[in-house]
C-alpha cells in the first residue's frame, strides 16, 4: 500500500502522509493541509470521520464488536481482572504487579478525605438538583482546596494527582447521592476494598451497620471495568480538549462529567429505564415505540441502541447483559422490565430500520437494569458510568499532556453575511 495520500483540488495535486496504526488503521496525516492547499480545510460535523490524536490507551473495532485495553480484551479483564488493576493498567500502561496495586490502593486510600468545607458547597444545592450538575460542580470545586496544577513532567506530581481523584472521587459520588436522601455526608471505611468501599459510602445507614453483598460487589466490580474507558467518544474528547488548554486534571474532568450527562452518550442509561419503564406502563406495547423509533417525525430513539462506532454489538452489552440476569436471578428479582428489555432487542435485531443501520444495544442498553436491582436511584446511574469512566479520563489526559499535543481549536467554513454598513438604528 502506498505511504500517502493524493489529493486534487481545482487541478492541482497534494500528496499527505498516510499514517499507520498498530492494529492497521489508517489516517491521513492533514497537519499541513490548510498550509499545502493554501487555505482549505476539511469539514466534518461530529468528528465522524476524524481522528483528534494518536492514543495507545484503548482499541476498538466497530465493525467486528472488539474491545481492548492496553491490548486485553474487554471480556478478559471483566472475567479476571478487577477495577483497580484495570484502572492501574490504563492510566499507567501495564497490569501492576501484586506490590504496585497495594501501594496504588493505599495511596488511593491515604488521599480518600475531602475538606469539610465541600459539604458547605452540596449544601447549597436543592434536593431536586440532578446528581450530574452536582458532581460535575464539586470536581470542580476539588481544584479550590487542591489548587497546586499538575507538573505532568514529575512523574511523581503525576502519580500523586491520579491518586488524589481516585481517593476523593468515590466520596464525592456517595455524598452526591445521600445528599439527595437526606443522609449524613461520612466516609468509608479504609480496611475495605475499593468498590466494597463506594458501596458502603453510599448505602450505609447511620444507625445499622452494612451488609456487603457479593453479588452486588462483582457486578458493581465488572460494570466499573466496563465503562472504564472507550477511545475518543464525546466525554473524554472534552477531557482532552479542555486539558490542552493546560486546565487542570479536575476542571478537565468536571467538563467531561457535564459532557457524559447528555441523554445521548453517559445519560442513556436513566433514559433506557424511563423508556422501559414507560413502555411498562403503556401495556408493554414495544410496537408503538419500535414504530416511534423509526419515525422520522417523531423525536424518540430506541435509547441504549446504536452507537457512533459500533455496527456490531457493542461487547460490553453482552457480558452486561448475562450480568443483568446473573445478578437479577441471584438476587431473587423479577423484573419485569428485563424482558421488554429483550423483547425490544429481539424485535430490533430483526426490523430492517434497524439491521440496515446496524442499531445493536449498546453499553446502556442493560447497565440501568443492574443498577437498579442493586438499590441505585435512576438519577445516579451516569454517575456511576463516570465514577467507571475516570480511570480512562485520567488516562487519556496524562497522554495527551505527556504527548504535548497542541491546544484543540478545530477550523470551520463560515456560512454567515458578507461585509456590510453599519446601519444607526434610524435607518434599520
Ligand atoms: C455511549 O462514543 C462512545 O464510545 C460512547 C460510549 C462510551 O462508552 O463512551 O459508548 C457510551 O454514549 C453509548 C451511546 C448511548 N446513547 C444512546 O443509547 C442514545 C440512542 N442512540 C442514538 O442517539 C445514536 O445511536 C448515537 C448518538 C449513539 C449515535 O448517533 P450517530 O452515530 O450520530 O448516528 P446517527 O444519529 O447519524 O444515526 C444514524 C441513523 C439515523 O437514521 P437515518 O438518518 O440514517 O435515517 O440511525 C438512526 C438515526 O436516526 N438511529 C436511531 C438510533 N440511533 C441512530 N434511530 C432510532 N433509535 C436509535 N437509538
């Protein structure tokens, strides 16, 4: 294959480098494009056919449904690793031996108090706020009581960075979510593992102690492994975007929370629920909403299906989707909102609206469903997918910093009004 690409443009040719990935994929290299071709720019809306960077963190591969992390595939780590190895194995490239992970653990554990002044600052929220804004506002906040900015060319600044918003992340999270209860803001408890840690921040009782499930730990275990990271999707292109301004790791992160919370990328998974739940009270009747979905005129999409990158099943929603009945049958729930579940799938994967666009559920389509027997309000299912997805944020922002790539500020093709007279307002 050739080394570049040949472009014509009104007669005349331009040669640009083809760049070549591990795995065979290919881009073109338009760093000099608008210099080459005195002027021109691509145009793209969404970025569907562009690369923003080169990342050696997560491979996926659409068409065939593949996913790996630092090169172990998605159904490996789900099945043997556990989140804090995986969230190790991201930001730091390598799984940690057996020494790294309990100095990461502790380390995370000795960063994992948040100053009390935060609880001034939830306080100020109303119950009725979504715990989103909420969250996306306190990691913000964190910079205000952590004001130092990384020096991401200290290894050690770096490291201690990464282990300050895994401490404090996960208090966040519980005090999010029992704010909204009305229950006491406390801590955990350090003698815990780390997911058996969140669970308990956020479902203790004050006046009982907590019964931990392991049920409920594996499957909060692997839900955090599978949403840790997924390349450039809409959230951690803001992280990065945001970073190479040389904002600081908690602003970049708020704005990828605020990014996730749309109903279109992390916020699918309440509005799968909500749709599920609404097909529930209108007699199940998936057709109408099968018919809705496909109606143009109408603003409803199947949510939890289709995916930019996926036309193949997105693999996390498989081993979710076993996990959904694991969980629900060894918890002793029936619910019946599993099955409309399947039965919208089942009745999608055959609908040619749907084969022709290759809509296959994708990771929201049965988070919501697990999330929901574990006694997690809908309100707080995207911040579960973020409290997942901040290893891979952090991840994706340490490489581009260490990459030193350059501020993000894409071109675009102005469309407005020529030059024109001002006119004094007598006149208008
Ligand atoms: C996540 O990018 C990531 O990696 C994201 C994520 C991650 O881990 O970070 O995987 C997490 O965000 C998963 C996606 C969660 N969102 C939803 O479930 C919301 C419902 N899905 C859609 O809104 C949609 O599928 C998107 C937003 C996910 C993808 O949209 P695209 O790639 O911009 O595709 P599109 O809107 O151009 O759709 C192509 C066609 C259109 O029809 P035509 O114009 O060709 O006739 O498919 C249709 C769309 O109308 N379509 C749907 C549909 N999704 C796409 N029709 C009905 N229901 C749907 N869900």
């Amino acid at each position: 294959m050739s080394n570049k690409a040949t472009l014509e443009i009104n007669g005349e040719k331009h040669e640009f480098p083809l760049v070549v990935g591990t795995e065979n994929e290919v881009g073109i290299d338009i760093k000099t494009f608008r210099a080459a071709t005195n002027g021109v720019v691509t145009l793209d809306p969404g970025f569907k056919n562009t690369g923003s960077c080169e990342s050696g963190i997560t491979f996926l591969n659409g068409e065939q449904g593949i996913l790996r992390y630092r090169g172990y595939a998605i159904e490996e780590l789900a099945d043997k690793a556990d989140f804090l190895e995986v969230a190790f194995l991201l930001i730091f490239g390598e799984l940690p031996t057996k020494d790294q992970l309990e100095k990461f653990h502790s380390d995370i554990k000795g960063q994992s108090i948040v100053d009390d002044d935060v609880k001034k600052i939830i306080d100020a929220f109303p119950k009725t706020a979504h715990p989103m804004g909420v969250l996306s506002s306190l990691t913000s906040a964190l910079t205000a009581f952590n004001p130092s900015s990384v020096n991401v060319d200290s290894e050690e600044d770096m490291y201690n960075s990464v282990v300050r918003i895994l401490g404090k992340f996960p208090v966040l999270v519980a005090w999010t979510m029992r704010k909204k209860q009305g229950l006491p803001l406390d801590y955990g408890d350090n003698s815990l593992g780390y997911v058996e840690n969140v669970l308990q921040m956020m479902f203790k009782k004050p006046n009982q102690d907590y019964v931990q499930n392991p049920i409920i730990i594996d499957a909060l275990d692997k839900l955090l492994i599978l949403h840790a990271d997924h390349e450039q999707n809409c959230s951690t292109s803001t992280v990065r975007i945001v970073g190479s301004s040389h904002a600081g790791l908690f602003a970049s992160l708020s704005a990828g929370i605020s990014a996730l919370w749309g109903p279109l990328h992390g916020g699918a998974n309440q509005a799968v629920i909500e749709m599920l739940e609404a097909i529930k009270e209108d007699g199940g009747d998936t057709h109408k909403y099968m018919a809705k979905a496909k109606d143009k005129t109408d603003p409803f999409r199947l949510m939890g299906f289709g995916h930019r990158v996926y036309k193949n099943f997105d693999p996390r929603a498989r081993i979710i989707k076993k996990s959904a009945d694991d969980v629900l049958a060894d918890l002793g729930i029936e619910d019946p909102i599993l099955e409309i579940a399947k039965g919208l799938e089942a009745e999608a994967l055959s609908d040619d609206y749907f084969v022709k666009r290759k809509l296959y559920p994708n990771v929201d389509f049965y988070s919501g469903i697990i999330y929901r027997a574990m006694g997690i309000p809908i309100e707080m299912f995207t911040v579960m997918f973020a409290l997942g997805r901040l290893p891979g944020w952090i991840a994706q922002w340490r490489e581009m910093r260490l990459n030193k790539e350059p501020i993000g500020r894409p071109r675009q093709i102005y469309t407005g009004e020529t030059l024109r007279d001002f006119k004094s307002i007598n006149n208008r």
